[in-house]
C-alpha cells in the first residue's frame, strides 16, 4: 500500500463502549441479580474518532481527565480493543505509559532491565549490546546489582525510561512520565525525545502539562467527553483547551 | 496451532517471566527455596503419622510414608499451579493494560515455576526410595506421558480460572475449598480401594485420580498403568484445554478494560 507508507496511525472512525461491572464479588452480585439490577453498567468512553498520524509527527493529546485520553492510547498500543471501527498501526510501538509496570522490587536493577526490555519486546541479545548505554543514560551503575526496592522513586523511573527509551521504537507512546526525576534527568529525557524527533520517530503523547505540548508536538488533539473537539496547529488547540476547560 | 505461540515466538519472555516468578521466591524469605522441598516434606511427616500410627491404613506392599509421598506431591503441584494461575492476571495488571502480548504467558509462566518446585520437592522422595530400598523397572518411564497429562490438565482448568477470577475475585476464594474437598475425593491420602467399590467409577472421570493411582503403579509397583483410564483422563483433559483456551482468548480483548 504505497499511499499508506507514511501514516504511522490510522484510526477509522473508532468507538469504544466500556462495560462497567458493578459487583466485583459474589456477595454483591447475587442480591443485585435478586434484586433485578444490571450487572454491568455501559458508557462511552471514546466516540467516532477519525485521526491519522503521519510517521515523524509529534502528536499531543491534551484534555481534562476522563475524556478518553488514556483509553485512546490503550487502543493504539493494542491492550483494548476498539468496540466499533479500527485502528491501523505500521511499526514497533514502546508505550511509556505506567513506567515500572514490568519492574520487580525483590529483583536487581540489572535483572529488571533484562525483564522489562523483553517485556518491550528486545530479545536478550539486544538488551546484552545495549546494557552499557541503558545504565549509563540512568546514571545508576552504583546501583544496579541492588534489589529496585531499595530505590528512590526517582531512580526507579530513571532506569524505567532508560529500558523502554532503547527499544528503539517506531512509535513512542508517553503517558505522564515527563514529570519524572530531577530537572537533569528531565532535560536528559527531553533531550533524547528530541534526538528520536529528529530520528523520524512518531511520538504520541497524552499530558496536562501544556508547556512540553508547545516545545515538542507539531500537532494537538483537544478531548473532551469522549469526543475529538479541536485538531490541529498547536496554538490554536490550546486556546481552544484554556476557553473550554 | 496459535496455542504453541507462545513457547516459539514469545520464548524468551516466556523464560524471563518463569525466572521472575522463580527468583523472587527465594529472595524473598531466608530459608527461600529450601521451603519448596520442606512444606511438602512435613505434610507428608504429619499425615504418615496420622494415618500409620492413630488412623492405621491396611497394608499397601510399600512403606505408607511413601506411598503417601508418591501421591501428595503431584497434588500439591497440581493445587499449587491452580492457585497461583488463579492469580496470574490480577497480579499483573500494570503489564495488561500496559503492552500487548499473548496473556496466556502470564499463566504458562507460573505453572512452570511450579514445576520447578515441583523437581526440587522430587528429590526427597528419592532418597526415600533409596532408604526404604525400592527398586523401578522400565516402567517408570510411564511418568514422562503421565505428567504431559497432568500439565495439561492443569493448564486447561488454570485457563479458565485466571479468566475467571479477573470478573469476580471470589474464585480465588473458592478455589481453596474446590481444592480441599477435590483433594479428599482423589486417593492423595488413601488408596483407592479403600473408596466404597459402587462409587469407585467417580474416579473414572476424575483425571486427577486416574494420574495419581497411574504414578503409583509406575513408580511403585512396577507395573503399567491403566491405559483405558490415562485415555479418558488424556481426552477429557483435551476437551476441557481446548474450551478453556477459547474461553480465554474470547475475554483477552476486554482484559485491560476490567482489570
């Protein structure tokens, strides 16, 4: 499909219609089945939504909470699925969203790193090459034969960040986690988003900090109760944001 | 067959999941994997006492203690596969909403780290074969298809219940009991033939009973094991992993949403 090689993202009038279950327990299911109540409870988390994301673009995806932020970059990494209309996606995607999810406290920096970064779909020959530049970008090497438990929150993100950073992603999914370590750290990450950027890397990110929508994306989309409102030039977008929220 | 996917193409997250599950075990407490072999070994102190000394089990042609050995310990692999499969979704919900892969690796990773246990836990029982002097023939090859069997028994029923208990936790509660009482209607403790005879056919469609009673012929008597019977309890095992398995990929689309 030649006209399809530079989309990155393609998303085909999508709808997503999520099935609250009330009762999570038997306790409380079966007096509200006696009772006559619906078990699950349905609304619409993200309605007719049509985007297109080009390769190398810079996307933010700003809106107040609730507004289907987090389930659209769910459907995108493939995790859910969507209950009406599709999704294409060309390349490797590395979500960044819920650093640390793949991490376990009892074990050693240096065996985390080997976990997540299979979790992020390296194979064992990719992380072993790349450890050095992993723990190097994390500055942690003191640490890396230490249980993560014995981390501080901010090394633990930092050897987080480094891991998925290196699976050399086509696609980038960020969630929140720019707000992570010291002002160094943070201005090491941006530097690196940069350096991907310039790399012809796709970056999608969902934020409330509507500063590193300004420095970094080429494009905004405005949700708001499950709906796309605004799409386009930054600056446009985000006035809409401040006159709307 | 998309079922072997996950031991070809997802090998090595497969391997580094199973490792996890592994290390934090022995990291976790000081005597660490030492328990794994001593848990089962105590229970086995505890019931052979019980049942050679206050109890009295008729003459079984092999030492109660193991007797008793032979069949607890692929019980206890057995329960303690299902019970930490029942948990092997909930506990990962930061990875399931986090990067699609298959997640039936989550449950295949946690039966294997019961396996392991399980082959450490083996190790007393033969030096307890060595003790009381037992000898094994040929035969004793039949345990290789007879624990195919019973794995995929195991990863069929562990399917389903780490879909489960993802809806309503409550099935890892119930587990618990299901396990008690399938325990006692299994001849873990006793041998069959101390069952009533006119119910001794429920052990026909019990697969669990039919590998218990199949180890203990190999391994201790010697002999073949029931071949009719090891057929059912391998179809119906069949039958129950491939319902499960649809069971569960049917619901894996929606796991991230209700997690």
């Amino acid at each position: 499909m030649t006209e399809n090689s530079n989309i990155a993202i393609k998303i085909n009038h999508v709808s997503k219609l999520f099935h609250k279950q009330k009762q999570r327990t038997f306790k409380e299911l079966i007096p509200a089945l006696l009772g006559g109540e619906k078990a699950v409870e349905s609304f619409w988390a993200l309605q007719d939504i049509d985007l297109e994301i080009k390769k190398g673009e810079t996307i933010g995806i700003i809106g107040p909470n609730g507004s289907g932020k987090s389930t659209l970059l769910k459907l995108i990494a493939g995790v859910s699925m969507p209950t009406k209309g599709s999704i294409k996606v060309n390349g490797r995607i590395a979500p960044l969203i819920e650093l640390g999810a793949g991490f376990h406290p009892e074990l050693t920096g240096r065996e985390n790193v080997f976990l997540n970064g299979v979790i992020l779909g390296m194979s064992r020959k990719e992380i072993n090459e790349k450890f050095n530049q992993i723990v190097d970008f994390a500055e942690l090497w003191d640490f890396i034969d230490q249980p993560v438990k014995h981390y501080s929150s901010g090394m633990y993100l930092r050897l987080a960040f480094a891991v998925a950073i290196h699976t050399e992603p086509e696609i980038l999914l960020v969630d929140e986690i720019l707000a992570v370590g010291d002002e160094g750290f943070q201005r090491k990450c941006f530097e690196k988003i940069e350096e991907l950027r310039k790399n012809n890397i796709t970056i999608i990110m969902v934020t409330h900090v509507l500063a590193s929508v300004e420095k970094y994306c080429d494009r905004a989309l405005l949700l708001k109760q499950s709906e796309i409102i605004a799409i386009g030039k930054v600056n446009e977008v985000l006035k809409k944001y401040s006159n709307n929220v | 067959m998309k079922m072997l996917e996950s031991f070809t193409k997802y090998r090595e997250l497969l391997s580094e999941l199973t490792m996890r599950e592994i290390k934090q075990r022995y990291k976790q407490s000081v005597l660490g994997y030492a328990w794994v072999i001593l848990n089962p070994f105590f229970q086995m102190l505890v019931m052979a006492f019980v049942f050679s000394f206050i109890m009295r089990i008729p003459n079984l042609g092999v030492p109660y203690p193991i007797f008793l050995y032979a069949g607890l310990l692929p019980w206890t692999l057995f329960a303690n596969s299902l019970g930490s499969a029942s948990n092997a979704l909930v506990g990962n919900a930061g990875l399931i909403t986090k990067i699609y892969f298959p997640r039936e690796i989550f449950v295949i990773s946690t039966i294997i780290a019961k396996i392991v246990d399980f082959l450490l836990a083996l190790s007393i029982f033969v030096a307890f074969m060595f003790y009381y002097h037992l000898s094994v023939n040929w035969n004793i090859l039949w345990v290789i298809p007879i624990f195919a069997i019973q794995q995929l028994f195991t990863y069929g029923i562990s399917l389903f219940l780490a879909a489960a208990n993802l809806f309503y936790r409550d099935i890892q509660y119930l587990l618990g009991l299901v396990i008690l009482i399938w325990m006692y209607l299994t001849p873990v403790i006793y041998p069959t033939e101390l069952f009533p005879d006119k119910y001794r056919w429920i052990f026909q469609l019990n697969p669990m009973a039919v590998i218990i009673n199949a180890y203990r012929q190999v391994v201790l008597g010697g002999g073949m094991p029931n071949i009719q019977s090891l057929g059912i309890a391998l179809i119906l095992s069949l039958i129950i992993l491939v319902g499960s398995y649809k069971f569960f990929k049917k619901l894996e689309g929606i796991f991230a949403d209700i997690i």
